[in-house]
C-alpha cells in the first residue's frame, strides 16, 4: 500500500515536470530567477535524502519533487500566457490581467531593470522583474496583453 501512494506522488510531480517545462519552454522574456527555490531546494535535498532510499518509487518522487521546487523559480512572459514564478506557481491568461504596472530600476553597477507589477482581478497582484530596457519589456507587453489593460509606467 505504502508503494502504491509513492507511485500516485511519483505521476503528480512527474505530471507537474511536464507541466512546467511546456510553460516554461513558452517564455519570451524571462523574469529574474526567484533563489528562494534553489535555498528550498537544498533544503528539501537534506531533509529527503537524510532518509535512506527504501525504493525505486521514493527515489523518483525524491528526484521529481527537488526538480519541480528547482524549477519552480523560473517565470516571465510566456507567448499565451503569463507564467508565474515561486513554489505555488501558475499560469495566468493575458486577458485576466486587470493593470499592469512597470517601473525601472537603474542603478549604476547593474543593467537594467524592470519590475513589473501585474494585477489580476483587483485581488491578486504578480510581481516581476525583468533584466531588459524597459522599451523592450512595452514592446513585448504590446504584443501580447489585450489592448483593454491599462500599462502604467511610474517611477522609483
């Protein structure tokens, strides 16, 4: 029995993986890369891998799991949707997509940058930030979000 809910595990995290690197594959311009998850995913490695390998089914969920939270980092601006980053990530249509808000960050000793603020449904706000111009991050925008979306430029 305990065999059989390690392999249901194993199909959701390795359905997850297939999940995330269709998304993730559809990015066009990515957000900086959230460390938290590769912090998390060491921890989770010391935690999980402190207990010996009982079976093949542990080791798959082990290995999927620390490859899901790794992944999990990862999000920007997909060509369908807007691919979240962070360990509760998701995928959000362009079109529920409320207001969004740019404001770009320079500083002398790094490129720069943009954080980008996206409010869905006046509840829930996305917050990003991109290592382009911000022209460039407008002209991906312009491409992509409905023409109805209010895209607010503000200043630091």
């Amino acid at each position: 029995m305990p065999s059989l809910i390690l392999i249901i595990v194993d199909i959701f995290f390795l359905g997850s993986l297939v999940f995330n690197l269709y998304w993730q594959a559809q990015i066009v311009i990515k957000a900086k890369y959230k460390v938290f998850s590769a912090i998390l995913t060491v921890i989770f490695a010391f935690w999980l891998l402190s207990v010996p390998s009982p079976s093949w089914a542990y080791i798959i969920m082990v290995s999927a799991f620390l490859t899901v939270t790794l992944m999990q980092g990862t999000g920007g601006l997909g060509k369908k949707k807007l691919v979240t980053s962070g360990f509760f990530s998701n995928v959000i249509a362009y079109d529920k997509i409320t207001h969004v808000t740019l404001i770009p960050v320079e500083l002398p000793s790094v490129k720069s940058q943009v954080v980008a603020v996206f409010t869905v449904n006046n509840r829930q706000s996305i917050q990003m930030t991109f290592k382009c111009s911000l022209a460039d991050l407008q002209e991906q925008l312009s491409q992509v979000i409905p023409q109805s979306i209010e895209i607010e430029v503000t200043q630091l």
